[in-house]
C-alpha cells in the first residue's frame, strides 16, 4: 500500500503600493529568521485557504481584509519541505485595504517596510523571492525540489 504525500498549504498576502511591496524581516521563529517576506501563515484546521490568508493579514499587520480583497495570483508547490510535509504556497494579493499597517507581532517580525520591485533585499525567503519572480514574469506556477532546498541549505530532513 502506497503512503500519501502529506501537503501543508501556507498562505501569503501581497500588499502593494505605489510600486513597492511590504516585506516583514523574520526573528525569533527558527524558520529563515534575519530573512524578509510578505506576511504569511499557515491554513489551519477546518480552515480556507482565503479565511487564513485575511486572519493571518490582521494578525501580522493589522490589515482588515475581504474575499472580495483578495486575487489568487499564484501557486508554488515546495517538496520535501520538512518532516511535516511538503508546501503547497497560495499568495494572494489584495486588490485594496482599508488602513496602515502596522506590525502587529514584533517577537516574530523586527522590521516591516516598503521595497521596490526592482530593489528587493537580499536576505530573502527562497521561495518567496522565487514567487515575486515568477508573479512579475506572468508565471501563475512553480516548483521547487528537494534538489533546489538542498543547493539553498533549506533542506530540513
């Protein structure tokens, strides 16, 4: 009998504005810490992946947010990820908002500002970088091996 793979779905939220995009650097979370990526978070049970992308958005950065906010603009699938499974990744970007945002979990997030496109940091999520990639050139999907997360030192098995 065959083992299913077991895929964890993480949601990630693209707020814009006049041509940057918000990047919060991660701490204190022992996952990609001193690295910068857009607010995210994990589906959680019994959730949808839009309930999650709108509760992780308020959590992070005091955004309110509806489904009528929210594009799905793309997808990328990331192997092997750690022992909890692969990563199946939904960024959405919010077509509007209603406030400024604010950084709503310092112990996790020790900067939080405003990065154009075109001058994106260096330190970076792997896979987060690759979205705002592919999203740039129009490519709605990517995937990442377990050959790629090991060259990157992101392999965690």
């Amino acid at each position: 009998m065959k083992i299913r793979n077991k895929v964890v779905p993480a949601v990630y939220i693209l707020l814009e504005q006049n041509g940057k995009i918000l990047l919060g650097r991660r701490c204190n979370t022992g996952y990609q810490d001193g690295n910068y990526q857009v607010p995210a978070g994990h589906v959680e049970e019994g959730e949808l992946p839009t309930e999650a992308v709108i509760r992780e958005t308020k959590e992070e950065v005091d955004v309110d947010l509806s489904l009528n906010d929210l594009e799905l603009v793309h997808v990328g699938y990331r192997s092997k990820h750690d022992p909890s499974g692969d990563r199946l990744d939904l960024f959405f970007k919010a077509k509007k908002w209603n406030r400024e945002v604010k950084n709503m979990e310092p112990h996790k997030c020790d900067d939080l500002q405003w990065f154009s496109f075109n001058k994106l940091p260096e330190n970076m999520t792997f896979h987060v970088r690759e979205a705002i990639r592919c999203i740039q050139r129009g490519i709605f999907y990517n995937e990442i091996g377990v050959d790629v997360l090991k060259e990157k030192g992101l392999y965690m098995l």
